[in-house]
C-alpha cells in the first residue's frame, strides 16, 4: 500500500501573505495537488469540496513553479492567451462566476512513497471522487480530463 504524505490545507490569501516567513512550500517534485473550497483534516476528501486536482507527472523539477502558475492564473494573471496553467484558468473562470475570491479556497498538496507521477494522480482523483471519476461534476471538480492510466502500474493505483 502506498504512504501518503498531506501537507495543507493553506488558505491560498493565507500562504501568499506569509510568502517571506518560514512554512512549508510545494516541494520541487514528486507531489500532487488540491484546491478546495473548505479546509479539512488528514487528507481532502469529497466533503471539502475539492474543486481542481492535479500534478506535473513528468521528471522535472517544476512542481513548485506549477503550482505558482496554477495561483497566477486563478488571479487572472493570463491574459491574452498567455495562461500557463488551464486549471488556474479554470479556477478563475469559477470563481468570477460564483463570486467566490481565489484567495478564499485552500490548496494542499500529498507526496506518495513509492513515487508514480501517473499514479499519484490518479489515487487523488480517486479520493475526491470516491473512485467514481463519473462524478467528478456533480462534486464539482473542474478537471476537464482524468489522466490516463500507468502504463506500467497498470490500473493499480491503490497498490
């Protein structure tokens, strides 16, 4: 069974303001993220009202710099085609429409041990949407896409 790490949930106003004092930060790799609309304890589930989950799946360092982007875009810092993240982006388009400020919303982020970029992500997904990515609308998860499958791990992502 794999070991899961939650550090979070922050509230996004509350991370940003204390961006010069000493907390945790995303790490550079080797985590998967969550935006939320409430806080919640141990690991984010339905009841916090994920709205966008995600990762940088690849093997770069940019994890952190993803997660920057993600908070850029979901403050409207993508104008003219220039987003980096089409979750921020979701994100902002959201909140405009429900009047909700991104600063309001929570984000955390899990480390899993082994490490699978892929499967990460897919376990997350699956903890959100208690395994039924069918429902991901009716939850209210922005993801337009779930990833597709390991290729190496197969569909087994609970392992």
């Amino acid at each position: 069974m794999a070991r899961l790490t939650w550090f979070g949930p922050f509230r996004i106003s509350d991370l940003l303001a204390s961006c010069l004092d000493e907390h945790e930060w995303p790490p550079a790799s080797r985590a998967v993220y969550v935006i939320s609309r409430r806080s919640w304890t141990g690991a984010p589930t339905v009841d916090s009202s994920p709205l966008y989950a995600g990762g940088n799946t690849g093997r770069s360092n940019r994890f952190c710099t993803r997660v920057g982007d993600l908070i850029a875009d979901m403050y409207g810092l993508c104008g003219g085609g220039t987003g980096h993240h089409s979750g921020g982006i979701s994100l902002h388009d959201w909140c405009a429409r429900t009047g909700v400020h991104p600063g309001k919303l929570f984000i955390g982020w899990m480390l899993r041990k082994p490490w699978c970029g892929r499967c990460a992500e897919l376990q997350l997904l699956g903890l959100l949407t208690v395994g039924d990515w069918s429902r991901r609308q009716e939850i209210g998860i922005l993801n337009k896409k779930r990833p597709p499958a390991c290729l190496h791990h197969h569909n087994h992502w609970l392992a």
